[in-house]
C-alpha cells in the first residue's frame, strides 16, 4: 500500500505516530481522518481491514491532549487494543463489565484525573446514566464509532442498539462524531451518515483491494482433505476457519485434532468460559488453528492470521470481506480460501426464511427475504466465474481494478479452468435429470450417471436408463459440484424443503437444444502455487531467526499477561530478522517500534539477534543509507541446513531437534522437506521397515489418504509423525 512521504504530514501528527507506533509515513486517508478528529469535523471513513483505520482515532487525542471517547462492539477487541495501546506507552483504557468493582473504580478515578487519551465504551454502556455523568463532567469533544456498519439496516451485521447512538449530537452538541468500517457500500455509507446525524462529514474511502490477499475459490469436494492441506501450507502460523453451524464447526474441529493439528471450536453455542479459553489461547499464539461461526473474530485483533479458510460459502459479499479481511493485517502476505458449494446457497436460503418468520409484518418479511437472496446471489456468482477475484470484490465495493492480472488468485495463477466439454457434459446432467423423471435429488442423479448399484436404482430400474453410467468418469464429489454449479446458473432448480428434489427449468430446455452454452469450472491438476507477494514478503528473512523471535515474543507475552502481537508484529519480527541489527543505534531504525518498545526491549533483542548471528556465522545490520538491504538466497537457513546434515547422518528426530534448538514439530517439518528433497533411499532412522510397510498397506485401503483413517486402522499404534514421514517418502520415491 501506499504511504504519505514524511515531507507532507503535519509535524505534529509525525511526531506522535513516531513516538508511540515507531512509523515515519502514513497510510492513505490516515493523515485527513486524523485532521478531521483534530479540527472536530465529522468523518465516515471507510477503509479495508488491516487499512489503519484505529490509528485514525488513537493519534488526535494525543497530539491535542484531550480525552475521547471510542465506541467498540466487543469486551475482547476493547481489550486487545487497551494492551497494545498501553505496551506502546499510549494512556488508555476500557469500561466493561468484565472488571471488577477495584478496576471500574480506578478507570474511572484516571478518566476524571484526564490520565487518559482514549476511553473505550460498548453502545450499551455509553449513554447509561453513571457513563454520561462521567463523560460529561469532562466536555468529551470527540466520539469515535467503530465497526460503524452495524447502525444500517443495509449493513451486513445491523444491530439494533447501535442506534441508540444517533442521540449524540443531542447530547453533546460540542462534540464531533467520527464513524470507522471496513465494509459499506455507498448505500449503507449513505445510511450511516443518516443515522449518526453527521455534519457535512468529511466522507473518506480507501481503496478496498488488498493485495497482500491471495484468494482461491475452490468447489467442496472433500472437505476434510481440502482444510487440512490448506492448514498444512501454513504449518505453525494462525488459522480461521469459518463454518455455516456449531456442528460443523465441533465436528471439523475434531478432525482437525485427530489429524495433528492444533485446533479448537468457537461458536455462541459453547460455555463463556470454553469460548474465552479459545480466544485466549489463539491470541497468546497457544493454538494454531479456530474452527469458528461468524461469531469468532470481530474481537480479534491478532494481526498475524496466515490463512483464512471458509469451509462453505458465506451469506453476504461484505461478510466475506470482513472475514476473510482478518488475514494479513500486518500488511504481511496471507491466504483465503472459499470453499464452495450450490448446497450452500440452498442451506442459506432456508436460514433466512427460519429468520424471517420472525417478522409479524407480512409485506416487511417478503422485502427482507429478498434483499438477503440478493446478497447471497451475488456470493454466488462470484464463485461460479472465471475472472479475477480481487477485481470482483473490487467492482462489488463501486471501485475499479487497475491490473489486467493480480497475480494472486486461483484465476490468475492459472490454478482453475473452464471445462472444455461444459456444454457436453451440463447437457448429459439434464437429460438425466430428464429421464428419472423429475422426481429425485442431486445425490440419486449423480448415482445414475456414475453408473453406481444402489438400491434406490435397483428399485427404480434405473440402470437401464440411457444415461446410466454416462458420466462414470468423474467421482461423486466432482460430479455433485456440477450439478450445483447449473443450479447456481440456474440451469437447474431445486424444490424447498428437507428432501428437495432437482427440476428443469426454461434454461434446461435451451442447453438441451444447444441453444445457450454453459461454462462450467473446475480446478487444475498439480500443486498450489507461490504468488509473487508470498515470496516477496520473506525476500532476505531468516526464517529461523524469525521463528527464534516469535517464541521470544511468546515468552515475554505470556510474562506481561498480554497477546503476543502487542507485543511486537510479524512485519517488525521479519524486518529484525533481515536486518539483524547488533546494536541500539541500529535497531532504531528498523520500523514499527515506538519509543517505550525501544527502551523496553531493544537490548533484549540486540542479545538475542546477536547469539543467533554467533551461532550461525551471519552478518549483522543488513542496512544501507537508502534503505534495507535484503539480499536473496536460494540456500536453505542456517537451523534446516543443520538439520539436514544431521538426517544424512542418521540422527533422530529427537536428536536433531535437540542439536538445532528447535520443536520437534518443526523437526518433523524439515525431515518431511528433507525426504522430499533429498529422496533418501529408506527412512529407517526414523521408521523401521516393518512400521514403514504397514503404514503402506494401510495407506492403499484407505480411501481418503487422510493421518486420522490410517491411524485408527493401525489401532493407534503408530504415531502420526511416523505416518507423515511414511506417506512423504513414498510419494517422493513413486512408490
């Protein structure tokens, strides 16, 4: 993104980001949203998550020293913020009812003392009689809403005691009102204006791309394996996967841990404290990965979520997003990932009428319904298309998307296609559903094409339809999610209800003439690729000094009771570990560390960088006057070279994590790399031939060459690291 040169800031402004934050240039619209809240003029600022949108309330309080006032939905992001504001050396503070009476009392002692810059409220806290009593006696001059879409009732998260906020102006005619969002279309920025009362605002749009975003859009065809391989991508790094219900997500949640992977529920079904466990346990870099409803996220402000995975498709546009939006907030490269199916536009469709009925008024219902079944469409042909994916969310938001290839979607990675038979093969799909009759569901129709021997086919004479085993090329899967690929175009149709049966609609009939050509996509053979913006990012990173830092950080987060991205990002953590300054006049320069942070940790770290850079015989303060040096290597880090040289020599895993300081998790990473590089002609080392053989026999009756099938066949005798080494090895080796 691009950032305003340090000539043209107002002083002041620099010079308090400078001292808290440790940046010297701005974001786009940060420098006119942070003027408005200096000069008191309202402002609907509308920038994308990860955009900088808090800076644009935390600074002008603190260069004018005044006390403001910040609307936020969640105790958890009230919270986070408070932490990471205070660990850079920012007075602030939250009133919530998770205090206890010893905490309120001193909060409120500082805010009549004016000790603090910013004072975080709920909207139900905010104009309750002992609130009011305290602001007013301070004449508040400013009041900052945040995650402001939720005052419209366009707005994708509308709720109702947001507009309980529209008294402001009433109330505190003194003071302006500066509303925050990620996610408005010009008809919901409209209504927020409205609502709030705004005075000829200052209305600042950014630009809603995020091109540290790569996305995919991948058909559903085996859920499981799909999610898993994703987390697999980002071993060791935060995850969110968002589900439709609670089952989904306990069930997907236990599939993930039988598989290995670190992973845990969230939905609004759970126990508060089992939810706040989750949470915490995320935010302290504890767990990898949240299997999680909508409900998970809006409270989180961890910046560094690597993966954002949507095992269905969501309801609205602006709720993919807002959820997808929470990777790579630090700017840093992270991956989204929709995995989509036409079942899930029908499933959403029979939860917004369920919502529905709950509206007495008639004529009020039938708008609502179609309003949400506009939205939802619009999700749906956004995944059933071939073109760019952040020119398509660009587009949907009313802007334009300059280049003609982002390089960082499934579209223009080339990784998906159209079929080059489509028509052919939409137009055997219908004169199956033609031929039984219009009578049965998607599953039986795919059963027939496949040719499969049912019980249902034997009862209904079915194999000897014409159309038997026409398609038994594909897996059922496959075929089913072409089945809703022509339901989404609406070739096809489905009944409501629990059982809905497939029909032909007047679209059928002309693909079935030849009429009206389909296209129809599926994705290509082979391995994800890198986008351009994932390989940048590391470009000159020591991958193994970074990961020495991150569980520093861990360290002294879990000393000060705090998240550990309050304590230091990813972005800085990356840039320490290209730099590897070795002293303080050194470390100064390097972005993204406030004042109190330097004085806090800057020796500390200096140590730490220093130790790695003894141990490895590296080069320290990678700098020029210009700018950071970060020189290119196609060797493998110091830590994985290592351990490389210990497996040639047979070492255990044991003994190599041992040797190179490191978890035997990430150990076993690097023997999976080294098996595959390498191709070592046994593991035995590691996996003594007897195991290695029964992890294969096992293995070839599995039908989904998932860890957890195998490891239950074996009885649980073998552990899984043992079966990844196994399976690696033997896709290395052909075998």
């Amino acid at each position: 993104m691009l950032a305003i040169a340090p000539n043209s800031i107002n002083p002041r402004i620099l010079a308090t980001v400078k001292q808290y934050w440790g940046f010297d240039t701005l974001r786009p619209l940060q420098q006119q949203a942070i003027q408005a809240g200096i000069e008191h003029r309202d402002s609907l600022v509308v920038l994308p998550t990860g955009g900088g949108k808090s800076l644009c309330y935390q600074v002008p309080p603190a260069v004018v020293n005044r006390t403001d006032v910040v609307v936020s939905p969640l105790i958890s992001l009230m919270k986070d913020q408070v932490d990471g504001l205070r660990e850079a050396g920012y007075p602030a503070a939250a009133l919530h009812s998770g205090l206890t009476d010893a905490e309120r009392r001193e909060i409120e002692r500082g805010i009549a003392q004016k000790e603090y810059r910013l004072v975080f409220a709920s909207p139900e806290r905010l104009l309750t009689s002992p609130f009011l009593n305290i602001i007013q006696r301070l004449d508040v001059r400013a009041f900052h809403i945040d995650e402001a879409h939720c005052i419209s009732q366009w707005g994708h998260d509308f709720r109702p005691e947001y507009r309980q906020m529209s008294s402001l102006k009433q109330r505190f005619p003194q003071a302006s009102v500066h509303a925050y969002t990620a996610t408005a279309t010009p008809r919901v920025r409209e209504d927020i204006v409205h609502q709030l009362q705004l005075a000829d605002p200052n209305i600042l749009v950014g630009i809603f791309d995020r091109p540290n975003l790569v996305y995919r859009f991948v058909p559903r065809t085996d859920l499981a394996g799909q999610v898993i391989g994703a987390i697999r991508r980002h071993d060791g790094e935060a995850v969110i996967v968002y589900c439709i219900s609670r089952k989904d997500t306990e069930n997907l949640a236990a599939t993930l841990v039988a598989n290995g992977i670190k992973a845990a529920p969230y939905h609004a079904g759970m126990e508060k404290n089992d939810r706040n466990k989750t949470q915490e346990r995320f935010a302290e870099e504890r767990l990898d990965v949240v299997v999680a409803t909508v409900a998970f996220g809006m409270g989180i402000d961890r910046s560094n979520v690597r993966c954002v995975i949507h095992a269905a498709m969501p309801k609205t546009v602006e709720h993919y997003q807002q959820e997808s939006g929470r990777a790579g907030r630090d700017g840093l490269e992270a991956e989204c990932i929709m995995l989509y199916s036409g079942g899930d536009v029908v499933k959403w469709k029979g939860l917004i009428g369920l919502s529905a009925d709950r509206i007495d008024d008639f004529e009020l219902q039938k708008e609502t319904i179609a309003g949400q079944e506009e939205l939802l469409e619009h999700v749906s042909r956004m995944c059933n298309t071939l073109e760019c994916r952040h020119r398509v969310l660009s587009r949907y938001f009313g802007q334009t998307y300059p280049s003609p290839n982002c390089g960082a979607c499934d579209v223009c990675l080339g990784e998906v296609q159209g079929m080059a038979d489509s028509t052919v093969v939409a137009q055997k799909i219908l004169s199956c559903v033609a031929r039984v009759e219009q009578r049965f569901g998607v599953g039986h129709v795919c059963d027939v094409l496949l040719g499969a021997n049912t019980e249902m086919i034997r009862k209904c004479g079915h194999q000897s339809l014409s159309t038997y085993g026409l398609l038994k090329e594909y897996d059922k899967k496959s075929l089913q999610s072409l089945v809703y690929q022509l339901i989404d175009q609406q070739v096809l149709a489905r009944t409501p209800g629990e059982m809905p049966i497939v029909m032909l609609t007047e679209a059928s009939r002309a693909v079935m003439k030849g009429e009206h050509p389909v296209q129809l996509i599926e994705p290509k053979t082979g391995a994800v690729k890198r986008a351009k913006v994932e390989e940048a990012s590391w470009e000159g990173v020591d991958r193994d000094l970074f990961d020495r830092l991150r569980e520093w950080r861990k360290a002294e987060a879990a000393k000060r009771g705090v998240p550990a991205f309050v304590i230091l990002g990813d972005a800085v953590l990356r840039e320490l570990a290209a730099v590897r300054p070795d002293v303080v006049e050194t470390f100064r320069r390097v972005k993204g560390i406030g004042e109190a942070k330097q004085r806090e940790f800057g020796e500390t770290l200096i140590g730490v960088i220093s130790a790695y850079c003894d141990e490895h015989g590296l080069a320290r303060n990678n700098f020029r006057t210009a700018g950071i040096v970060k020189p290119k290597s196609t060797m493998l880090n110091a830590g994985k070279q290592k351990a490389f040289d210990l497996f040639e020599r047979g070492c255990t895993i044991e003994e190599t994590a041992s040797a190179i300081g490191r978890a035997v998790s990430t150990t076993l990473g690097y023997l999976v790399e080294f098996v595959n590089d390498r191709k070592p002609a046994s593991v035995d080392p590691w996996v003594d031939a007897r195991t290695y053989q029964r992890v294969m026999e096992t293995a070839r009756s599995s039908d989904t060459g998932l860890l957890k099938p195998i490891f239950e066949a074996m009885g649980g005798e073998v552990p899984y690291e043992q079966i990844r080494v196994v399976l690696s090895h033997a896709a290395a080796m052909n075998v």
